[in-house]
C-alpha cells in the first residue's frame, strides 16, 4: 500500500501595486526550482494561521511589513519534491523597502510576463489574475 503524501502548507503573498503590476521573486539558490520566478511567500510553520505565515515571511524574505491581507484562492500542486496546499493572498499594502534577504531577484511584472521561467504551481493563479483583467495568460511561454 502506497502511503499518501503530506501537505506542504504554504502561505503566498500576490503583492500588487496600484497600476496592477504584481511582485515575482526568484527561488533563491540552494532551493528546488532555484532561479524559477514564484510569488513571495513560504510555509506555515506549526501554530501559525495564514496572514501570520505570510507576514513572517514576507519580513524573512523582502524586507517589508506588509498592510492588510485578502485570502483569496487556495489551490494544490504537486512537485516531485513536495506536494504543497498554496494559500494565495492578495497584498496591496507594505511599509519598508523591499531587500532580497535571500540572494533572489524581484521584478515587477504585468501581462504578458517579461520573467522566465515562472514556478508551474503559479500558472493558475496567474491565469486567474490575468483573467480579472480582461487578459489572457499563456504558460507555454513561461516554461522555457
């Protein structure tokens, strides 16, 4: 009997500014999928709700406090080296100034994307976001 794989909880921040344009950072070195653009965030740690996950992170990570906090999806992916339970934020809020505290790179985009390539547990949300705005998004063209 195969046993089923646990749930990597992972909190993620869509940082948005007010002309639309949304935060992607690359996966630091030394992690899976290092270089690939994601949206900031990280896991949930034991006795931490979402918003707290996110927060904590989002300091670790870029170096900003970041305002109020919109649960918005929540959506599963499944990598080979973690099956992870994604609960996506919409930020449109921060104090400071944003630091790469983990050697990553940040960019803002709008569509069509100018990053690649992007981590394929975002392609929906990106889809979603692309969606709300009248927009079309194309995967295809993120995974070389």
């Amino acid at each position: 009997m195969t046993q089923a794989r646990k749930h990597t909880e992972v909190a993620v921040g869509i940082l948005l500014r007010s002309d639309g344009a949304m935060l992607l950072s690359t996966r630091p070195p030394g992690k899976a999928y290092a270089g690939y653009w994601e949206f900031p965030g990280g896991k949930i740690e034991p006795g931490e709700n979402v918003e707290q996950a996110l927060r904590r992170e989002l300091i670790e990570e870029l170096g900003v406090t970041i305002g109020a906090v919109q649960h918005w999806k929540v959506t599963e992916y499944d990598y080979p080296h973690a099956l992870v339970r994604l609960h996506w934020c919409k930020v449109q809020a921060w104090d400071g100034d944003f630091e790469m505290r983990e050697g990553q790179q940040m960019a803002w985009q709008q569509f069509p994307l100018d990053v690649r390539p992007v981590l394929p547990g975002a392609y929906d949300v990106l889809r979603w976001l692309a969606e709300e705005r009248g927009q079309v998004f194309d995967p295809e063209v993120l995974s070389n």
